[in-house]
C-alpha cells in the first residue's frame, strides 16, 4: 500500500530499527485489500459456499519492497494451524492456509520462495511475470492474471499490426520489468521489430541516471516507446519528461501502468495504448467500500492514515500538527480518487476471483471430509498441502467471470486494448479500443473494434521506422553496424525484379522473360529479326525485287536487240544465263528477310551458294571467251574449237555443280537450323539461322570468292586486248567491285549483332550483284538504246 521503505542507517553497533513503510499511500492498493475482505465477508455469509466455516485474514504491506515482503512471508510460516468448525470466530493461533499476493513480481517471488516449501498456496491477483510459470522453482504459486508471456506476445503483434518496426523500450529494473521486456523483445525479433535503445529504470534511481534516459527518448529517431514498467518507476521518468518535454512519444503500455489512475495525470502519454485486464462490475462492491463509517476508521491504522490524507484533517489532535481535526463533515460519497473509483474494476476483480479460487478449494476439502465422516465435533484440521492440490482443480464461475488454472498455474490470458483518450472535460480517460484472446486461432486473436486516437491527437497511424519501405523493383541492403531495420533500397539488377514492398531479394526472370522499367514484373523478351514490316526489311526488299525488276528490263532490251553487232559479240547465250543467275541472286536475298525456320534457313545459304556461284561462272564463262576470241586471231591457233558453246556451257554446269555438291553434304551432315539467340542482348530474343557448320558456310564464300578472284585475274589479263568493245574490261570493273563487297563483308558479317548480321549480308548480296549488272550490262544497254550509231560492226571492229 506504500511505495517506499524507509531508509535506515546501520552503525553495525546496535541492533537496527524495524523495517517500516513510508511515502503516500496508494489508494488503488488500498482497494485491492478491501476487495479481499469484501469477498471473505460475502464467502462468510453464504449458506453455499463453506457453510458454518468463518474465513479470517491478515493483511500486510509489503511497501513494494523485497525485504519487507520477506518479512511478512516468515511471520506466514511461523503460526500453527487449527480452524474451528461452526463458529464465527477463528482461532487466536490459526495458522495461514494460504497467501493472496503480491501485486509485484519481485515481492511475489520472494514470498514463494520462503513459503513454497511448507507447501503454502500463493495466489497473486497482480504479479505477471512469466518466471512464476516454471513449477520447478515455484511450485505452490497461482495467479489469476495472466502471465506476461501472453502479454509481451500480445504487445509485439500490436506493435507489428501497426507497421512500426523502429522502437525504444524502457522496463523497470525488476523481475517484473527484466523478464517481461525479455519476452517482449524475442517476440519482436520474431515479428522483424528493432529497438533503437532498452532502458531499464527504477524509482529509487539518482536523478541524474533519470535524466539519462530522458535524454535517450529526447534523442532518438523512433517515435513510439514501450514500456514495461510499475507504476512507481514510470512516475520518475515522465516527471523528468515533463519537466523537458520530448518530441510527442506514442507510449505502448503494460498493463501494470496503462490502466493506474494516477498515471493519468502526464498529458505527454495523451494517446497511450496498451493491453489491460478486462473491466468487470462486483456487485454490492461499491456500497461495501463506502460504507466506512468513524469507528471504522478509526479501528484501522490504515483506514485512518488513508482518511488523514484523503480529507487533510487528524483524526485525533496531536502536538505540533498544524492540520485541523476532522469534524464529522467529510464525506467519503464525493470522494473523487482510485479509492472509490469503480469504474473500471480490472485488478479488483483479480483479487476477488483469488480469494474464490481459494475458497473453493477449501470448499472441497470441507466437503470431502463430511462425506468420509473424518470430521470431529470440535475440531477439522486442513492441511495447506491439500488447498495447494485442491486449487490445482478449481473450475468455477463468478458474477460471469470464469476462475481455473492450467498446468503452470495461469489463467486463460485475455486483455482489451486500452487507449488513453481526451474527454469532454479536456482530461485524460481510459477507453477500451479492442482485445486479444489467447484463445482464439492466431488470426482472430487481435481485434480493434473502434478508432485509436494517437500521441498527436489524430487518427493517421504515427511512422516509426528507421528506413521506409523499399518499393517493389528495389531490394533492402542493410546499413553497416545497425540493426535489420536500417537498410537502403537499391534497385535490382539487370533482369532481376521484386514485386513486393521491402523485398529482401531480386529473383532472377526466366531466360525468355526481362523486368520491365519498374522491375516489378518479368514480362516476355521482344522477339526480334530482320522482318518484312520494318523500315530497313521494306528497304531490302524493295532493293531486292528492284533489282530483279532491273534484271528482267535488261534481259528484255538484250533479247529485243539480240541480233544487233553489240549482243551477239558478247555471247548472248551467257549473257542470258547470266542474267537469270543475277535475277536469282537479287530474289534469294529475300529468304533473309522475314520469320526464320529451319526450311528457311537451309534455303537461303544454299540459295546464295547456288546462285552466286552460277553468277561468277557465267562471268568467268565470259572471260574465257573474251581470252579464246584473242587468242583465235593468232594464225595457226586452234583454241576456238577447244573452247566452243558445249565447252562453255560444260564449264558454267562443272563449278556449279561443285557448289551444288558442297552444299548437299553441308545440309546432310549438319544444315543451318534457326536458334532462339538470348545471349546477344539481354532484353531481346534474336531470332537467326544458325550455321550448323561453320566449315559448310565457309566452304560455301570461300568457293565463290575463289571462283571471283579466278575471274578478276583472267579479267585483268585481257583488259588490254584491242577492241573497241573489249568486255574484260567491264569485268574487271564488276570483277573489283565484287571482291571488294565481299572483302568488307567479311568483318561486318562478324561483328554485326543480331538482325544486323542478316542485314550486312543482304545487303552485300545486293551490292555485288547490283556491281555485276551495273559494269556489264549497263554499257551495253546504254549503247544500244541511247547510242544506237555504235552499236556496229563497224565501230565494234574499230574501223572508219
């Protein structure tokens, strides 16, 4: 009932002064202790429960203080035992069947320890720390309140609920502080929660070790602090905090303090939550707790004390007090203190229920002994060893309230949800915001059935975090030397995404699939290849089937003018030929162009092959003749015969059938395919032919460049023939352009990446063949449709 232990100097001399309490009174305490009596006078009257068997009590004071609990718990174990049967007085001797407290754990602790190997039943209405659960060390403790390991759970998925991962803590410097804040914190690493900073106090503290850790939640980042406190050890600290107010703190609470009256008075916990005892209704209790009348209080130490400082008179004059003399006028109905506020009944109603939970297991001894006839006329002796075993059973209900206890000796854990609300009087109030039943499934477990109103004032949530939220397409690296919490949000790496918010890690997409600009999703790689719908195919082609068009034109004005002395000079038979083969090269370089398959693909390099080779054949034909037509001047030279249509065309079907016959085994043991090319960019599928055999393409180029290279050597030779029309020179000409074309191709072809490789070659397809037709045969029609008075044998022949 009193915070404080007075302090005594010890001279080691004499024998030291007794201990004693001082400090105010706690009048909440107080009511607890009347809410004790109040259930053994209803017990005592009932004709239910215990009939004809008086309870009595004894109550002491514990001060809040270890020594003085210890104190009380040997003067519990030090009287025998009797109790009288059919009396209303209890013996003067009678020895305590069983303890109701402490309200601390600390206090609670070290009476269990003193009165637990007598087999003592202790039950404490208000001590909550989760080490009284372990039945090895105290094995004849029961609480009807739950333990704190439902409650740090409870405090660690509230403070997740509301996405606050960056905290602070301050416990008190006691059993009840140490292992509460101790459970709290590994259910929040658990839930991914940081603390910034764990402060442990005590109310006996110097001042300067308070200011400390006022300083510390001065200083720090993190907005909401919990507190797993005693009242007492809060007061010290918010009283430094108002003195130099912090910024605005949300305080989580436990329920030892969240619910005191006398906390009420900080305004800078205005928005407080936290997990409390529910509220409950004790009928007939606030009459009881009222009904002090003058004899009463004056039969009571501490009735007086509390009515002395409630109503700041003396009972009783004494010297060298100054304060008046009650005079009969006070009236404790319009008494306004936790005394008489039954407002909200929540750690009375434990008291109550413990002092049932008791009786009943006395009840059913009682009752066990009548029904085997053990009882005697005068005397019944109980055992506290059997209230111990009895209280292991009890499973009752009271005015609603249901009392049991588990294998530990704790009850059900349920709590509502306590915010700290400003009423129409502008102070502070208690209101029930939600609750958390134990047992329920986890996810009913939590539930907030009305609007929070926070340390600010509003309703937003407060932001306590040390780093926001890294959004989806970024992932969380941690700062060096902080907690997880403090992280930066980097963005992902190439072809990597995170659709979730705070992602830890990027996944890496698919080999067909690439992020897109967020990096939040994977979406499939553009497919890309040289196609008839884009500018540079539509230019190809149109290049393309140009020439060709061109091609046939030509043929058409040659075969117009096929008797004239410029056609038939130049063999017009391999003038046709060549110009088919020139009309197919400019057609197969549209094989290039569109969807590659794998028919498509073998297609048009052996088309190329095919055609080109037929094309330089032609060509080469062409020299041959120019050369053997020389060389037939020469009197006594016979070449011409060696060398006539047959030979010529023997010679064009000969190198073509080599190319032929090279493509054929490149196509039987091992064709070109098309292949799906991810490698060459990253965000694109390159769709392409591959070669299949590198020596089969190369065998292919090399055969035709061999073929030109014959053909532009031959073609130089005759360059310097006399003739007024010598065509070796116009194959020369072509002859450069074409190994020129195909020399540069060479390293375009390997360093273009993708559509662009398909690109090059046609378009060196083109400009060698547009070369050929350009040098050959552009003369020649120029002559025959612009210059038609060249075009004799006359002027062939070179004669005037």
């Amino acid at each position: 009932m009193h915070y404080y232990l007075k302090t005594v100097k010890k001279n080691y001399s004499s024998l030291p002064e007794p201990l004693k309490c001082t400090g105010s009174m706690d009048t909440r305490e107080l009511r607890f202790s009347r809410a004790m009596a109040f259930a053994i006078d209803e017990i005592n009257n009932s004709t239910d429960l215990l009939p004809g068997v008086t309870l009595g009590y004894k109550i002491h004071d514990s001060c809040s203080s270890p020594p003085m609990a210890v104190q009380s718990a040997f003067q519990f174990t030090n009287d025998p035992l009797s109790m009288y049967k059919n009396t209303k007085v209890c013996s003067q001797s009678g020895r305590v069947l069983a303890v109701i407290g402490d309200s601390g754990s600390t206090q609670s602790i070290s009476i269990s320890r003193i009165i637990g190997p007598f087999d003592i039943p202790q039950v404490s209405p208000f001590a909550t720390c989760a080490c009284l659960s372990d039945k090895t060390q105290y094995p004849t403790f029961f609480r009807t309140i739950p333990s704190d390991h439902f409650q740090a759970l409870a405090l660690a998925k509230l403070v997740k609920h509301f996405g606050w991962t960056w905290i602070g803590t301050v416990q008190s410097n006691s059993d009840y502080g140490n292992n509460g804040m101790a459970s709290f914190l590994r259910a929040a690493q658990k839930e991914g929660i940081c603390v910034e900073y764990s402060e442990s106090i005590t109310r006996y503290d110097p001042q300067n070790k308070i200011q400390q850790v006022a300083e510390v939640i001065r200083r720090s980042t993190a907005t909401v602090v919990v507190a797993f406190t005693s009242p007492g050890d809060l007061w010290v600290l918010l009283e430094e905090l108002t003195v130099h107010p912090s910024p605005p703190r949300q305080w989580i609470g436990s329920e030892a303090w969240v619910t005191h009256p006398e906390v009420l008075r900080f305004r800078l916990c205005e928005g407080a939550i936290g997990f409390a005892i529910p509220q409950s209704k004790i009928p007939g209790f606030r009459e009881y707790l009222l009904d002090l009348s003058p004899a009463k209080v004056a039969a009571s130490h501490v009735l007086s004390e509390f009515w002395e400082g409630a109503f700041n008179c003396l009972l009783e004059k004494r010297a060298g007090s100054a304060n008046r003399v009650c005079d009969g006028s006070e009236d404790i109905q319009k008494l306004q203190n936790p005394f008489t506020d039954t407002s909200q009944l929540r750690i009375t109603n434990m008291v109550y229920k413990a002092v049932y939970a008791i009786a009943h297991a006395i009840h059913n001894i009682v009752c066990k002994k009548i029904n085997s006839a053990i009882l005697s006329d005068q005397f019944m002796k109980i055992e506290p060893v059997q209230v111990l075993d009895q209280l292991k059973r009890v499973n009752f209900s009271r005015n609603g309230y249901h009392v049991s206890f588990d294998a530990n000796g704790d009850p059900v854990a349920f709590y509502e949800l306590i915010n700290w609300k400003r009423n129409e009087n502008g102070g502070l109030e208690f209101v029930t915001v939600g609750h958390y039943d134990e047992s329920l499934s986890p996810g009913q477990k939590f539930n907030i059935k009305r609007e929070i109103i926070w340390a600010d004032g509003g309703i937003q949530v407060p932001v306590s975090v040390c780093s926001d939220s890294c959004p989806p397409g970024t992932r969380k690296v941690l700062q060096k030397g902080k907690p997880v919490c403090c992280y930066d949000c980097v963005p992902c790496a190439e072809g990597e995404t995170s659709n979730t918010t705070d992602s830890s890690d990027c996944s890496l997409c698919p080999k067909e699939f690439w992020p897109n600009a967020e990096k939040t999703i994977c979406l499939p790689k553009l497919v890309e290849f040289l196609s008839f719908n884009e500018v540079l195919g539509i230019i190809l082609a149109a290049f393309s089937i140009a020439g060709a068009c061109l091609t046939i034109v030509t043929a058409i004005v040659l075969f117009k003018h096929r008797f004239t002395p410029v056609v038939k000079a130049n063999n017009s038979e391999l003038s046709f030929l060549l110009l088919f083969s020139l009309t197919l090269c400019f057609l197969c370089s549209l094989t290039f162009i569109g969807r590659p398959s794998d028919w498509s693909c073998m297609l048009r390099h052996t088309a190329f092959g095919i055609t080109f080779v037929l094309c330089i054949s032609c060509v080469l034909g062409k020299t041959i003749v120019v050369l053997m037509a020389f060389k037939a001047t020469i009197p006594g030279s016979n070449v011409v015969k060696w060398f006539g249509s047959k030979q010529q065309r023997m010679t064009v079907i000969s190198f073509t059938f080599v190319q032929v016959l090279i493509c054929i085994i490149w196509l039987v043991l091992k064709p070109p395919f098309s292949i799906r090319n991810l490698t060459t960019y990253k965000e694109i599928i390159i769709l392409e032919c591959a070669l299949g055999s590198a020596l089969g393409f190369w065998a292919v180029l090399g055969y035709v460049g061999l073929l030109a290279v014959f053909c532009f050597v031959l073609a130089v030779l005759a360059r310097k023939l006399p003739d007024n029309f010598n065509e070796a020179k116009l194959i020369t000409f072509s002859m450069l352009i074409f190994c020129a074309v195909w020399i540069t191709f060479i390293p375009a072809y390997i360093s273009s990446p993708g559509k662009f490789t398909v690109a090059v070659e046609v378009f060196a397809i083109l400009a060698s063949s547009f070369g050929l037709i350009f040098c050959i045969f552009f003369p020649k029609c120029f002559i025959i449709l612009f210059r038609p008075e060249k075009n004799t044998k006359k002027h062939l022949m070179g004669k005037r």
